[in-house]
C-alpha cells in the first residue's frame, strides 16, 4: 500500500463540523449561527493597546510560557476572584488559543493506554484531542432537559486507569452550569483514583439567571489537581487572536511549558500585551458582558421556538441546543445543509457533539454571540423553514 497517506492517527477523526458550517454559511451568504465566535466589535482600549503594542516593537518572541505582565494578570485575577494562590512563574502558560491549552495539557500528561473521561455531549475538539494524545475517552452522559449526570455513571466511568477527567463549565453545547455539588462529586472520584480534571472554563464570565462558576480548582484537594484552562477568546471577544492559557499545579506545569514550546514557541508578543491590559477591565465590564449575552439569549429562545425548535434553555456560555424532531427530521447534518443552502442559515448539526453520531440525530445547536440585527435576519429567513422542509427531509 502507497505510503502517500495520512498517519492512523490522522484518519481516526474527521475535519471539525463546527468550522466546516462556517466555510458553507460564507459560500451560501448565510447568517452564521454555528461556529461560536462575536460579529461585534473588541473592547476599544484592548484593541489600542495591541496596536501600540506592535508601535513599541513588541515584535519578537515573547518567553515562551507567556509574557510576564499577561501571565501575573492571569494569577493576580484568578486568585481575586476565587480567593486561591496561583503564582504566575510556576503555574501559569500562556498558549495559542484554549485550542492550544487543551492539546498541550493533553499530550503532556496522557499516556497511550490511559483512561479520560469526558461528559457527553462534548465541544468537538475534546475527541481528537484524546486520540492525538492516545487516551481512551470514556463517556459519561449530560441528560436534556437539564443535562443532569447520573451519580452511578460517572462513578463507574473512573477506575485505575483514569488518568484525567476533561470538564466544561460552564458548558458548550449544552449551556449547563456545572453546581458546586456537582463538582464536589467529580472532585471526590478525581481524589479517590488520583485523576486530574482538566477544566475548560472559557465561558467564565457567561451564566445568566443566578447561576455562578465554579472552578474545580477551588473544590478541596482539587488545586492540586487541576489544569484550568482559559483564554481571551470569548471574555473580551477576539476569538482570531489565539491567546490562551493554563493554571496547573507546579508539578504539571514543566510537562505543559515543554509541549507547548515545542509545538508553538508561544502566542502572538503583541497580542500578549493587549491581553495583560483586558484583564485589569473593572468587574463592571463582566457584568454588563453577562447581561448583554442574556438579552441575547432570550432573544434567540424567542426567534426559535417561534419557528418551532425545541429549545434547551441555557444557563451559561453562548449555545442554544435545540431538538428538532418535531419536524419529522431524521438526520441533523443533512437538516443543517438544508438549513444553510436553502434558509441562509446556519447552525452545527448534534452529532458532531456525541461519540456515537446516532445520539445527536435529532439535535441542532445555535449560538447567539452575535448582534441584535444578525439574530433578527436569521428570525426573517427562518420564516422559509416551513416551506422548505416538507421534502425531503419530512416523513
Ligand atoms: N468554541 C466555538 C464553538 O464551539 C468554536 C471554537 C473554534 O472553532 N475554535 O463554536
């Protein structure tokens, strides 16, 4: 056989869905509601202090674990907000992206063999990310409507083999907000069978009616435990710029630091500087961020279950998971492709969120990080839906 192929790795995972959705909404001129990114502008100050960043000849190579002014903003936050130490030089790494965090996390504390369990319906990259590292995944499943887990299942999911649970609270797709109860049981198996959590939390700032984050890196005995993973992507809206980063424990941090420097050297110098400068935006900033993404929120409950979705409320980050069986539909990817060919809309098919593509079928997600006036087009094309679906997706 030709040697002129991808590696087995390569072939055991497909091209991201998310990102796929958004290249056919730019070749149908749709209004883009799959992959999660702002079509709003960054805050001013941040965007003047990367451009007078790269005026300063900000130009070269930062550390490679991260420019000191972002990486002790980072520390200096997580423990005013959370009241737990983190020092910069021995817990912090700055990354391209969460993207970036995640993988680098993975590839430096899985070995080939090594059990992580992951809850279900998951955000895409977390399957590749377990075969690029060579961990087994172990599903645990999120249950609609609230997306509860049953206590028993996760317990049965973890045993010696576990090295690593993989967490996202608050959560996408699914907008759950993991509650402290919740964690303290995740917490007591991670202790129990000596398991990491890997915690991604880059919608830190985004949950709506009385619900609040939690870092599992705040449970007790977690700290020691935990790889914290955050970025500017979504707080401060500049998803493009690929700046993110990891606490860890002292003891993983050196295992972290080498994969990243040898995958990326570092994220963008200027880029660095601007993020030091948004995390220092006063606490106001993130609570009108949280506000403005519940108007948002309820506004695109509204446009959907008016055009007959079937909708699960989310409590936090900026997802809408819908059902949509009640339009007789069988299969979600083609349901999407319809969607954005024939409305102009566009959305990220369920299965691209499950192991098992069956279990998705029947689902769609939105996302409404976008302005009042994108999610009000979208309301005005999905007035076609209903003459559209008859056929051939119809039974
Ligand atoms: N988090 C975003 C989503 O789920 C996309 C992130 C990305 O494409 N890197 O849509």
């Amino acid at each position: 056989m030709s040697k002129l192929t991808g590696s087995k790795k390569a072939t055991q995972f497909t091209e991201s869905v998310i990102r796929e959705m958004t290249r056919l909404n730019d070749l149908h001129g749709g209004v883009n509601l799959s992959q999660g990114f702002p079509d709003f502008p960054a805050p001013q100050l941040i965007k003047d202090v990367a451009c007078q960043a790269i005026q300063d000849d900000i130009n070269q190579y930062a550390v490679t674990w991260g420019a000191r002014p972002l990486r002790e903003a980072v520390a200096r936050e997580f423990t005013r907000r959370y009241g737990l130490p983190v020092v910069a030089d021995e817990q912090v790494t700055v990354c391209c992206g969460s993207t970036e965090a995640m993988m680098s996390t993975m590839m430096a504390v899985i070995d080939p063999g090594d059990e992580v369990v992951i809850f279900e319906p998951f955000y895409e990259n977390y399957g590749p990310d377990a075969i690029l590292s060579g961990a087994t995944p172990r599903y645990v499943t999120l249950r609609e409507p609230d997306w509860s887990f049953d206590p028993a299942e996760l317990a049965a999911a973890f045993n010696n083999k576990t090295k690593a649970i993989i967490l996202n609270t608050p959560n996408n797709p699914t907008g759950k907000v993991f509650r402290r109860e919740e964690l303290e049981m995740i917490a007591a198996l991670c202790r129990k069978w000596d398991a990491i959590a890997i915690s991604d939390e880059i919608y830190e700032h985004i949950f709506y009616d009385g619900h609040r984050h939690v870092p599992i890196a705040t449970i007790e005995g977690m700290a020691e435990r935990t790889v914290t993973i955050n970025g500017l992507s979504k707080t401060y809206s500049v998803t493009g710029w690929r700046v993110g980063w990891t606490i860890s424990p002292p003891s993983l941090t050196g295992a972290i630091r080498k994969v990243h420097d040898f995958l990326t050297v570092g994220a963008a110098a200027p880029l660095q500087e601007a993020g030091a400068a948004a995390l220092g935006l006063p606490d106001q900033y993130y609570v009108d961020l949280a506000a403005k993404y519940q108007r948002l929120r309820d506004m695109l409950l509204g446009i959907l279950e008016r055009h007959h979705f079937t909708c699960y409320k989310p409590y936090g980050a900026y997802y809408i998971m819908t059902d949509i069986s009640g339009f007789g539909v069988r299969d979600d990817v083609e349901f999407a492709r319809v969607l954005v060919k024939e409305v102009g809309v566009a959305a990220v098919p369920g299965s691209s969120f499950y192991k098992d593509p069956a279990r998705g079928r029947t689902k769609l997600r939105f996302c409404y990080c976008k302005r009042e006036q994108t999610l009000l087009e979208a309301d005005r094309r999905l007035g076609k839906l209903a003459a559209i679906l008859p056929q051939p997706l119809r039974t």
